[in-house]
C-alpha cells in the first residue's frame, strides 16, 4: 500500500460547519506535551498542538498530560517518576499563563476561560506509576492541577494491570488479575481528590473493577471501540456499558492503528474517527461520548492532523446528522458534566 494521503470526501470544513463549530465549547480530553524539551507553547511549530493550532481549530479547552513511561517497580524509579510528574504539571501550569490562555482546574474555570475569550489549560497525570505505592502522592498532583489519572500507561504498575504487557520490563501477562489491593484503595482517595480515574490503556478486568469501585464517573480519555477494531488498547462494549453505568465517557481518540489495526496515519480519516464515535454512540448513548485526540502522543489522521483541523471532525458529524445540541455535548458537554459530578463527589 502506497503512503500518499487519502483525502475524504466531504471535508473540509464548509463555512455552516465552522460556525457551529466556533459556537460550543470544544475540549480535546488528551494531549501530551514534549519533555523535557519542545519549543513555545505560545508559537507556531512542529507540534500538532500549541497556542496559535488551538485557536485557529476553535479548541476552547485542552487537556495535557504529565506523561511517567513504565519504568521499573523500585522505589528509586517510583520516585523519580513522580518527581517527573511534578515538574510536568508545574510546566503545563505555566503554559496557562501565556496570553491568550488560562490554567484551569474545575468545570467552572473551563466555562468562565472560554466567555473571557481564552483557552483553558488543564492538567492531568498519565500513569499511575506517578506515585509508585504512596497514595499520599494523589494529594500532591491534584494540588498541582491534576484532574485526572491515567492509571497505567503501556507495563503493569503497583496500581494495576495494564493492557498491554512489557516484556522487556519482564511483565508476565497479569501481574494483579486486575487492581491490586493498592489500586482498590486509591480509587476512593481520586474519589475524595475530585480526580477522575482514566481507564485508557487499562487491562478489561481492572477497567471493569474501576468502574465497580468508584462513586464518581469513570472515563476513558482517549480509547476507541474494539469492536470496530480488535487492539488491546481499545474498549469492548461490556467495558463502555460499566463506564456509562458510573455516569462516565469515552473519549475517542485518533490514533490510526486504534481505529484500523495497524493502518498508518495516512491510511485513515476523519470519517474513521466518527465511524467510532457512531458505535460508541449506539451502543450507550450520546451522553456518554466524547474527543480526546492524544495529539502528539500518537494521534492524527487524514483531516484531523493536528489542533488547527478540528472543525473538520464536526464537519463530518454535521454530515451525518448529529445537530448542535449533539456537536456540543461530544466537543465538551459531557466532560464537563463529568467533571462537575467528580467535584460534588469530593466535596460530599
């Protein structure tokens, strides 16, 4: 198969999609940040996403992750993950201080950043190796903005299995069956926290033992359907109903081997996108779906290759009936809900 790009039909973005496009709140659920180093986030670069690519794709909030890779299970490692952690989500925090953008830690922030005209940036920790076995840790990173952990990323941690085993770091398939007895607590502490618990590259049972615990909505950042596409990093229907039964989402993401296995990024759409959004939708409702695009962490397709694209995603809605009131709650609506019902859980 050749590497030109596929063009799909019906895009890009007509001025009628644009305009509903520029009037909901869009909020992309998973973005990763270069680290250590990257250029400005208030300039125009290599990056899919940055300041002026928000903007101009209408993106009124974004979420970027403390991104901690799988290290080994030592208390040296642990620590410097955490410390990585740390450093991150104070980097993310200065990133809201550029003009034209705004750190945001509640549904609230988010709301009131976008009427002043500016984009909120919000914090969050992929992989729970972040805190090694110390769940005093989750105090820390959601003192420092976090609203949500990812609670493994590629390898198992002490938290939890993850759906993806690591054999150079010498994972046998299950190391917990699921959560281990640490993860079982720490869903209650993010509970407490107004942290949300992240199911994306989770293994199923200890997805579908997150969603049995937590008194709050649970989510999947940024995951596609397994029935469209058979990968382990993907959720099946039984998964996506338990994380509808906690009042959560599925953010679909637009990582091109999620959505084909083993399509490249010039293989798949927009259209492929939506075919996923379209299977989430049916199977537990509108209300329970949404966008996190894990743009420069993997994430792009034809359409969709960056930040500035990101009317052509509700261009392709449009196309195939969703109304405003539909763009609105994939684009936002519902995680912000959810993460207002995580707010009153830890107040309560």
């Amino acid at each position: 198969m050749n590497d030109m790009p596929i063009e799909p039909a019906g895009l890009f973005a007509s001025d009628e999609a644009r305009a509903v496009h520029a009037g909901v709140l869009a909020l992309d659920s998973h973005i990763d940040i270069p680290w250590p180093d990257g250029p400005a986030f208030a300039e125009p670069s290599w990056r899919r996403v940055e300041l002026p690519k928000l903007k101009r794709g209408g993106i009124g909030a974004a979420f970027f992750a403390a991104y901690v890779p799988q290290g080994p299970r030592t208390p040296t490692a642990e620590g410097e993950a955490f410390d990585r952690a740390c450093a991150m989500l104070r980097a993310i925090a200065r990133m809201g201080e550029c003009p034209g953008a705004r750190h945001a830690t509640t549904a609230d922030e988010i709301e009131q950043a976008s009427r002043d005209g500016v984009v909120a940036i919000v914090g969050c920790v992929e992989n729970g190796y972040a805190i090694g076995t110390d769940l005093r840790r989750l105090e820390t990173l959601r003192a420092l903005g976090a609203r949500y952990l990812t609670i493994t990323h590629n390898g198992h941690n002490a938290l939890a299995d993850s759906a993806i085993a690591r054999a150079d770091l010498h994972d046998p398939p299950a190391l917990h069956g699921g959560l281990s007895p640490l993860g079982r607590a720490a869903i209650p502490v993010l509970n407490r926290l107004g942290m949300l618990a992240d199911v994306s590259h989770l293994a199923r049972e200890a997805a579908l033992e997150v969603a049995s615990i937590s008194r709050a909505p649970v989510v999947a950042t940024h995951s596609c359907v397994r029935a469209l596409c058979d990968h382990p990093r993907n959720i099946d229907d039984e998964t996506m109903d338990a994380l509808r039964d906690t009042g959560g989402v599925v953010q679909i993401t637009a990582v091109s081997g999620f959505l084909r296995l083993r399509a490249k990024e010039t293989e798949v759409t927009v259209g492929d996108v939506v075919d996923h959004i379209d299977h989430a939708v049916g199977r537990i409702g509108i209300a329970h779906v949404g966008i996190g695009s894990d743009f420069d962490g993997g994430g792009a397709v034809v359409g969709w290759r960056d930040a500035s694209e990101s009317a052509n995603v509700t261009a392709e809605l449009l196309r195939r009936g969703y109304d405003r009131r539909d763009v609105a709650a994939l684009w936002g609506g519902n995680m912000l809900r959810v993460l207002r019902a995580a707010e009153a859980i830890a107040e309560d």
